[in-house]
C-alpha cells in the first residue's frame, strides 16, 4: 500500500516583501552598489561561473537531480563565444573568422567543467558515508522507477538494507539520505522495518523537529507494525507540550493522533496538554481524555490545570497551528469544563472567535464553534459570523460542520445578519446545495426545524445541550427567531425552486427540498406550484418521468395531500393557507389520468379523490367511471396494483 501523498505544510511564516525606493531598484546588487554604466560594464573583464563542488545538496531536492550535478556554467560561456563569433562576422573589412578559436575555446570549458565533476565526485566519496550516499542514491534511482519487476526490487531493497545498516542515524536526518531510508522502509520486509525502527530508538523526537526527518516517522507510522508505533509514540510521552508547538514536529504530532494512535495513545498524548505534571505518568492503562474525571477526581487542582490548558491552546494558536484536531480536542475538553460566566468562558471566547472557520471543520471543533456560539456574546457572535461566511457553503455541505450553521440559526437573535450574511451564499450555490446531503440540511433548517426526516438523530443532543447554554445570552424566542429566519428565506428558495425545477425534480434530496419549502415557506407560491406541477406533465409510462421514480411519486403525493402524514395521529397536516398544488396538477395529468390510475401513479389520483377543495373532483369521477376506464382499473387490480384497488373502492 502506497503511503498517503502529505499536503504541503502550510505554517504559517511571517515574512515581508521587499522595498524598492527611487534610489533602489530590484536590479541593484546584494551589497547595495550603485548600478554600472554600460562602457564600465563592457570594459569589465567576463568572469566565468562557478560551480559550488563544496556544496552537499547538489540540487537533489529535486528527484532528476540525484543522477548528477546539472551543467551550471558552460551555457553561459558558449554565449561569450558565439558572441564574439558574430561579431567577427559583421566585420565588414573581412577580417579572419573567429569561429575555430571560439570552438577551441568551448572544448576548453567543457573540460574543465568535466574535471570539476570528477574532482566533486572524488570529495562526495571522501565524506563520511560517502560510498553509501553515492551507491544508495544510484538503488534508490531504480527502485523508484513504476515498472520495475518485483524480482528486481526485491534484490535491491535486500543489497540497500545491508547498505544502510547500522548508519540508519546518520543518515536521516541528511535531506537526500533520509529518503534512502525511507525508501528502504517503504518497500522493505518485516525484518528490515524492524531493524530501521530499532537503529532509531531514542531520536524520534529528535527526528520529528528535523525538516527532513520527520517525513521518516510518519513513514515509519504508516509502515510499520503496531508494536513498531506504540515505540514511536511512547518516545513522543513527556514532550507534546514541546512538540505541538514545534514547527515541524507539530505535524507529527497531528498525524499520530489523528491517524495512527490508538485510544489508549491519544489519551495519552492529550492528557499532557492539561499540564508538565500529566507528563510523567506514562500508565495507559490509567489514561483518560475526560477533562471532566481528572478535575472531579483533583478539584484543588482546578485551577491550576484549566490554566496550564488555556495557556498551552492561547501558544498554539498563536502559532497558527489552530486547525490541527488534537487542539480542536483540547479545546472542546476546555470549553465544555470552563465556568458559565467567568472569564475562563470569555477569554476563551477572544481567543479564537476569529480563527472558527479553522476550527469548524471537525467533530470536536464542530462542537467547540456551536458552544461558542451558544455563550459568546452579541458582539462575539457578530465576529464569528463574519469569519464563518467565507467557507458557508464548504460549512453547509460537510459531514460534520453543517451544524455549525444550525447553532447560528439556533442561537443569534439578529436574524437580519443571519440572512444577510448567509442568504447571498445559499443564492449563489442554490441547486448544488438542494441536492446535497447535508446541505439541504442547513437551508431547509428554517422550515423543518428539528424534525427527524432532517436532521440525523445524533445531532439532537448536541442541539439540547446548546439550548440549555444559550438560556442567558439568547433573549429571542426559538419559535419567533425561526419564524423570522423563515420569513427572510422564503423568497430566495422559492424563487431557487422557479428556476431549478426540472433538475431537483429528478433528484431525491431535490423533491424533499420542494416539498418543506412550498409547504413551510410563507409568500407568493402559485408561480412556483405552477412550474413543479409542468414537471408531471406527458405520458406517466414513458422513460424519466416524474412518476416512475420513488421520490418523486413521493413529492406528488405529499403536495396534494397538502402536508406532511403523522404516522402517530394517523393523518395528513394539512399546512395553513392551503397551497392547493391538486388542482394545478389535474389539468397537466387529464391526458394521461388512466394511465396514472392503472399504473405508478395511482396513489396520487387517490390523493385527488380523497383530498378537500378539490374543483376537479366530478370530473376525475367522470373519467374514472367510463366503461373502458373502469375495465382497465379492474385489470390493474388484478396485476396487484394496490392504488387501483383503492379507486374502485372510492369510486363505488
């Protein structure tokens, strides 16, 4: 299994671009000198370039670099020679042609460059571990190589290992060496990940500060065994507060506890967070991660350790690590045990009201962002609404994080914010937010609220848990604030219904998506209506239509009931002011209503029957009783349709 492809580290690095004043210009020298004429540049004597031999990177950052040292300086005296050769051409009083000097000139150059080579080559192999680097660098060349047969492979990694062996440290924590190893550890047998991960006993944290050594332990943590990991991360005990602030260990220290470590580890690894004391016990078996347990068990210590916690978080954010999930968990553990009207809440609160569009993206910075919500402040909540619009739509469409917008829409009584901040979001990405699965989530959330067919049953007690959070700083009732959320919606999603009709009426989440806003949404519908009762219309039997899928039978059949069924009432909510969709559909169905009696669709023309205030019912009737019409029914009944069945009973 190929390792996973590691996304660029992006720590953030303060730096500052370069100022050019009148007297400065991007052409000046290092040194500041003033710039040259061109008769003093011309009478200048050329220098050649040249080649840093005493260099040890030789360019091998780049994979094409380790066959060889690139060819630096002869292009650049070929150009002088061909240079003067022009020249002496263009001379008009046909003088001797320059051009065998400038060819012997050339040869020169490319023999001395030559010998530059062989004198670079002959000091690489001098070093310490020269021949290793030198042969090991020529294995690695062909062992990265796709198409190389597994017989091949398979003896070059044996002859590297035996290379490599007992200078695994040494070498690692050299830039082009490391990958050797890690190459070896990528393609090498039990045996030989053992043995690299022995050699490095006692240097992983070492490695996991090195720039190019920390590439190694993660390597080693995808590689290697289980008990190969529990080493590595047993090294890490007694050093996290260090590392997470480090910044290329920081990365490690992510990856083993999000990827790799197992309950017992992250347990571990976390408890050092709530301070140095936590560090020295190494037990697993007596790890916990709850916050909670630790100060219930040492409440003298509360306060000491609900400091060093805050402390260690307030660096980490500060040194721009905040999206890593260790932190997001150290956070939710803060949060959730911090005192409701202190300043462990609103200090906590101003620490990172402006990064939740980094934390919001995982289960437990999910959490951490709605229960900042839920307790910040007006002004708080304004902050975090600002920074959350940006990434609305990436927010609306993830697995975890659409809750994020729920607790805006549960906890901030500016509703005019709200929709002004996210409606234009929503607009913009209209249809593929209807379609999605957990987008539809949050912009129907207005209509549906907390009903089960939206919301998944484990958001429920997240959701109560805000409701008892927001009980001193939410003054607006749930009900008004929904209310009102649903008024600014309304003509943004119907107008998005209008004019997206055909492709959400062929999607399942698209249908739902019609149905909670043309019955929960308040307005001019009729439009609307109009357009989703076009989509029925033609032949029921023919291939794509409406009808012929699940939902969108469904969607029909729920429109011209009028409103939802209450499996426990046992009856149909019909929505006040009525939308009477049964009666703009019957003239777009008339053509084909046998059809539709006799075949997917019968359980809507029984909706039509059964359904109050509706102006075509003798007329459904006279087209149903007709001898032909009843003949087919009875037919249909006899094939098992169950909605013939029904007919013919209403129609009796």
């Amino acid at each position: 299994m190929a390792a996973p492809k590691r996304k660029q580290d992006n720590y953030p690095v303060a730096s500052k671009k370069p100022k050019y004043g009148k007297e400065f210009t991007k052409n000046n020298s290092k040194d500041g000198e003033t710039k040259k004429s061109k008769k003093e540049l011309a009478a200048a004597p050329k220098s050649k370039p040249v080649l840093n031999v005493e260099s040890d990177s030789d360019e091998l950052d780049d994979d094409d670099a380790l066959v060889g040292i690139k060819d630096d300086g002869s292009g650049a005296e070929e150009e002088d020679e061909e240079g003067d050769e022009e020249g002496d051409k263009m001379n008009t009083e046909g003088k001797v042609d320059g051009s065998a000097e400038a060819g012997t000139g050339s040869s020169k150059s490319k023999e001395a460059h030559a010998e530059q080579k062989r004198l670079a080559a002959e000091r690489k192999q001098a070093k310490p571990l020269g021949n290793i680097l030198i042969r090991g660098k020529k294995i690695w060349e062909q062992i990265r190589r796709r198409q190389l047969p597994a017989a091949e492979r398979k003896g070059l990694i044996e002859e590297l290992s035996k290379l490599i062996k007992g200078n695994v440290k040494e070498l690692v924590f050299k830039h082009d060496a490391s990958r050797i190893v890690q190459t070896a550890l990528k393609y090498g047998d039990k045996k030989t990940k053992e043995n690299i991960t022995l050699e490095l006993k006692g240097t992983y944290v070492a490695l996991a500060q090195s720039s190019y050594g920390k590439y190694m332990v993660v390597k080693l943590m995808h590689y290697g065994s289980p008990e190969m990991k529990k080493m590595v991360v047993e090294e890490f005990y007694g050093s996290v507060r260090k590392l997470i602030k480090h910044r290329e260990a920081s990365f490690v220290i992510e990856d083993c506890f999000r990827e790799y470590a197992t309950p017992a580890q992250k347990a571990m690894l976390l408890r050092e967070f709530y301070g140095v004391e936590f560090a020295i016990f190494k037990d697993e078996k007596d790890a916990t991660t709850s916050l909670k347990d630790i100060l219930e068990k040492m409440p003298d210590k509360r306060a000491i350790i609900m400091k060093s916690l805050f402390d260690l978080i307030s660096g980490v954010v500060e040194k721009g690590a905040v999206f890593f999930t260790i932190v997001h968990k150290a956070m939710l553990e803060y949060i959730s045990n911090a005192k409701i009207g202190t300043p462990e809440v609103t200090e906590f609160i101003e620490l990172v009201k402006e990064h939740v569009h980094d934390i919001a993206f995982t289960k437990d910075g999910t959490q951490v962002v709605m229960r900042c919500l839920a307790l910040g402040t007006a002004k708080d909540r304004k902050v975090m609404i600002k920074q959350l619009k940006p990434v609305t739509v990436q927010l609306a469409t993830s697995e975890v994080a659409f809750l994020v917008l729920v607790a805006v829409f549960e906890t901030v009584d500016d509703t005019v914010l709200v929709a002004k901040s996210l409606l234009p979001e929503f607009q913009s990405n209209f249809n593929n937010l209807a379609i999605d699965k957990f987008g539809r989530i949050a912009v129907l959330y207005p209509f549906a609220g907390r009903k089960p067919r939206l919301l998944p049953p484990s958001a429920l007690p997240l959701l109560k848990e805000i409701d008892e959070l927001r009980q001193t700083t939410s003054k607006k009732d749930p009900e008004t604030r929904q209310s009102e959320l649903r008024n600014h919606f309304s003509p943004v999603l119907i107008e998005g219904i209008t004019g997206n009709a055909e492709d959400l009426c062929a999607n399942s989440f698209g249908c739902q998506f019609i149905i909670e806003v043309l019955l929960g949404a308040t307005g001019d519908k009729a439009s609307t209506l109009e357009r989703v009762a076009e989509q029925a219309a033609g032949d029921p039997t023919s291939e794509g239509h409406i009808v012929g899928t699940a939902f969108g039978g469904r969607m029909l059949k729920t429109l011209v009931a009028g409103g939802h069924y209450n499996p426990k009432e046992k009856k149909v909510e019909v929505v006040t002011p009525p939308i009477n969709f049964h009666n703009l559909l019957y003239p777009k169905i008339k053509p084909h209503i046998l059809s539709w009696a006799t075949g997917a669709g019968s359980f809507i023309v029984v909706g039509l029957l059964e359904t109050e205030g509706f102006e075509h019912g003798s007329d459904l009737r006279k087209e149903l009783k007709e001898k032909k019409s009843m003949a087919r029914l009875k037919s249909a009944v006899e094939d098992g349709n169950k909605g013939s069945s029904v007919i013919l009973e209403a129609l009796e």
